[in-house]
C-alpha cells in the first residue's frame, strides 16, 4: 500500500487539461468565459452549481433556471498543453490566455454573462 507522500507526490505529476473554455447559451447565444487548471473537473462543477441553483453568476443562473440544461453548451476554446520534459505551465498564462478571449469576444452586457472589471 502506498503512503500519503507517495499518493501526494503521484498527484502533484499528474496532467490535468488546463485551459480557456465557455459555456454557451444556445437561445439568446450569450456566452460565459473563464479558466482552469482541470477543464474536466471544472465541467462538472459549473453544471453542478447550475443545477443546485448555486452558480456565483446570477444571469446565467436564471437562464439555465428558465431554459433548462439542454439548451447550453459547455466548449473548450484553447487548451495548454504541457509535454513531459517541459516545466509546468504558470498559472498566470492561464489568466493571461483567458483575458485574451475576454479582449477578443468581449462576452459583456448583451453579449455575455461575464462582467467587465474595473
């Protein structure tokens, strides 16, 4: 049986898919744009908050209350790869990249659920 170290130090080696992505609805074509560093995970925890009714932007929580999960999709936009010999992506080029797609699509007001910082 492994340690916790071990498990620790298997966990810390693992490749995640890190990256942009959006959920997009498909009626009024609004758009949400974020980051992460496990694009899997961060699949299943935006429609689990959007389906316990819990999700921190409240717009897109009313749409997906009113029109219900089928009428979004959930897409990845740009992918980091990481190859074996290469050092671990900064996290800082993950909001890098994301703030690229904001600049780019610009899913504010009318356009999208994103809010523009100040």
């Amino acid at each position: 049986m492994k340690t916790k170290k071990e498990l620790r130090d298997e966990y810390k080696e693992m490749k995640f898919k890190k990256g942009v992505f959006q959920i997009r609805n498909t009626v009024n074509k609004k758009v949400y744009i974020d980051s992460s560093a496990d694009l899997d995970a961060i699949f299943k925890r935006q429609k689990f908050q959007l389906n316990c009714g819990n999700h921190p932007v409240a717009e897109l929580q009313k749409d997906w209350k009113e029109l219900g999960e089928g009428k979004f999709e959930f897409e990845i936009l740009s992918e980091i790869k990481e190859n074996d010999t290469a050092v671990k992506s900064d996290p800082k080029d993950l909001k890098l990249l994301e703030q690229m797609f904001l600049d780019e699509i610009m899913p504010f007001d009318e356009k999208g659920y994103n809010k523009k910082k100040k």
